[in-house]
C-alpha cells in the first residue's frame, strides 16, 4: 500500500474536517481514485451521519494512490487531529504519506512555510490512524436518501444561528417544521418553556442554483398541500453545531424532511467564483422519544 500527495486547497478539507469535528467523534477517511471522502459514521437509532465527497482534482496537485486491496485505501482517524493539522496550512505547501512507526500506522504531514527572513521552515505532524480493510468498514456507500415529503431552503443564516443559540438554552431536542410556500419555523419544548421561532418566506426552491439531484420530483412532492408543514424533532446540540458549520450556506444548502423518520441537509461545496467543489450531506435521525412535539 501507498499513499501520498501535495494538497492545493488544504482550506476546502479544513471547512469540512472542522465541521466532522464539531461532533467530536472518529470519522472514516477514504482515498479513492477520483474523490476523497470524509464520512462520520452512525446508526441512524444511535446518531447522526455526516457523508462528504471531494474530487480529488478539486484539492491535490499530485496524488499516488496503491491500495493492497479494491479501489481505494480507507483509514479511520480522530476529526480533531487532522483539523489541526490542516489549520495552518491554506498559504503553505502541504504534502502528506501514509508511513508505519514502531508498527504503529500513522498520515504524515509536512507544511513548508516562509520565515520573514524567506528562509523554508518545514512542520511535520504525524496523525496515528487505523488502516481499514474492506471487510472491516463494511459497505460504507454514498447516502442513498429516503424521498422528502418536503424539500426547503434556509432563511438568512445569521439570523438563523443567532436564533438557534437563543433557544439551545430551553431545550435538549427542537422540533424543525417547514412547508412548501416559504413557512419554515423552529420549537423548542420543554417543561419550562414553549419556544417557537417563525421564519416567513424563507427562500424559495431555485432549481437552477444547485444540481438537480439536490432536488425531488416525487409525485408525493408534487401532490403535497403547499400550506401544510412537515414536522421532525432532533437534537438540539447536533443542529446547532451543524449551522454553525461554514459550509452550510443560505444559498448553496437544501433541507429535506422524511417525517417521523429524519431530517437533511445536503451542501454544496463552491469556490468563491462559484465552481463545483463537492458536496457534504448530513442526516439527523428522528428523535421522538415522549409526547412532546
């Protein structure tokens, strides 16, 4: 097996490894020919799921990939370690080797920066991983997503963090509600309080923002009454750390709600002159567990 690379835009995977390890949680790497993809995993009855996917060309100016096995070389890692590595990295030159020490399996970064004196100053971080074989991470595919019975945009998303911090303070769950004429709002229950949050007319679907498979035609879609809401309850906590995350944006994200089953949000990564750089989805499981709604 080998493995290593120059990275162009250590900023991009920064956004999303930051954004995995605002769970704080171990989260699956995998290099694969044409994409590189960050994935937390979960049961949905446990957790949530965060998948994202990268292409390559987006992110390595060279890149040598020989797995021992299949078509990729997959290694799980703690969120936190590789955010830390990548901080200090989007102006410098970042290489990175998968390398053994001691028989112990780590990803080796060296971050070449420019003194004031323009002399080369090299860092190094070695990142202790566990190298996965196919058997042991399963069938881990791209999120085949349930049919939302609504599908909705997000309203200004300052306005909406400011709002989610506000109410984080009530409740442990928050009940997310939206219909297809713009009505999106936020309820935060418990037994002190009953907060609810409206948003009115929230951006409306534009299918020429994003790509198309962002978006439903279902008949179940089509054939939905506009004024009625769909609701989901999820954990407050998970929420917020997702709108906290910088690649969730008021125009290049969607929400979708399978109700009493799970709440989306799927985001597209875009450089700032608006090219395609990847994608991240996250899924938040149903979280009913009394009477509260």
């Amino acid at each position: 097996m080998r493995l290593r690379g120059s990275i162009s835009n250590a900023a991009l995977i920064y956004n999303v490894s930051s954004t995995l390890d605002k769970f704080g949680r171990n989260i699956l790497v995998k290099f694969l020919p044409e994409s590189l993809q960050l994935i937390l995993q979960s049961s949905l009855d446990a957790g949530m799921q965060v998948y994202s996917s990268i292409p390559v060309k987006k992110i390595f100016s060279e890149y040598l990939l020989e797995p021992s096995e299949g078509d990729g070389i997959y290694i799980e890692l703690e969120a936190e370690l590789l955010t830390r590595s990548l901080k200090s990295s989007s102006d410098s030159i970042t290489k990175f080797r998968a390398t053994r020490k001691d028989d112990v399996a780590y990803l080796k970064f060296s971050t070449t920066h420019r003194s004031r004196n323009k002399a080369e100053v090299t860092l190094s971080q070695d990142i202790p991983i566990r190298i996965l074989t196919l058997d042991q991470i399963g069938v881990v595919n791209d999120f085949e997503l349930p049919t939302p019975d609504i599908q909705f945009r997000l309203p200004a998303i300052e306005q909406l963090r400011s709002e989610m911090a506000r109410i984080a303070k009530f409740s442990t769950k928050v009940l997310v509600a939206a219909n297809l004429k713009g009505l999106f709002y936020l309820q935060a229950i418990s037994l002190e309080a009953n907060i609810k949050v409206t948003f009115d007319h929230t951006t409306e679907l534009n299918f020429n923002v994003l790509p198309e498979e962002f978006y439903t035609n279902s008949i179940k879609y089509q054939n939905r009454d506009r004024s009625l809401p769909a609701k989901i309850r999820v954990l407050m906590k998970d929420l917020k750390n997702c709108f906290s995350s910088p690649v969730v944006t008021q125009r290049t994200t969607v929400c979708g709600i399978i109700e009493n089953h799970m709440l989306t949000i799927c985001c597209l990564l875009v450089s700032p002159l608006g090219d395609s750089m990847g994608r991240v989805t996250f899924c938040f499981p149903c979280n009913y567990d009394d009477d509260q709604v």
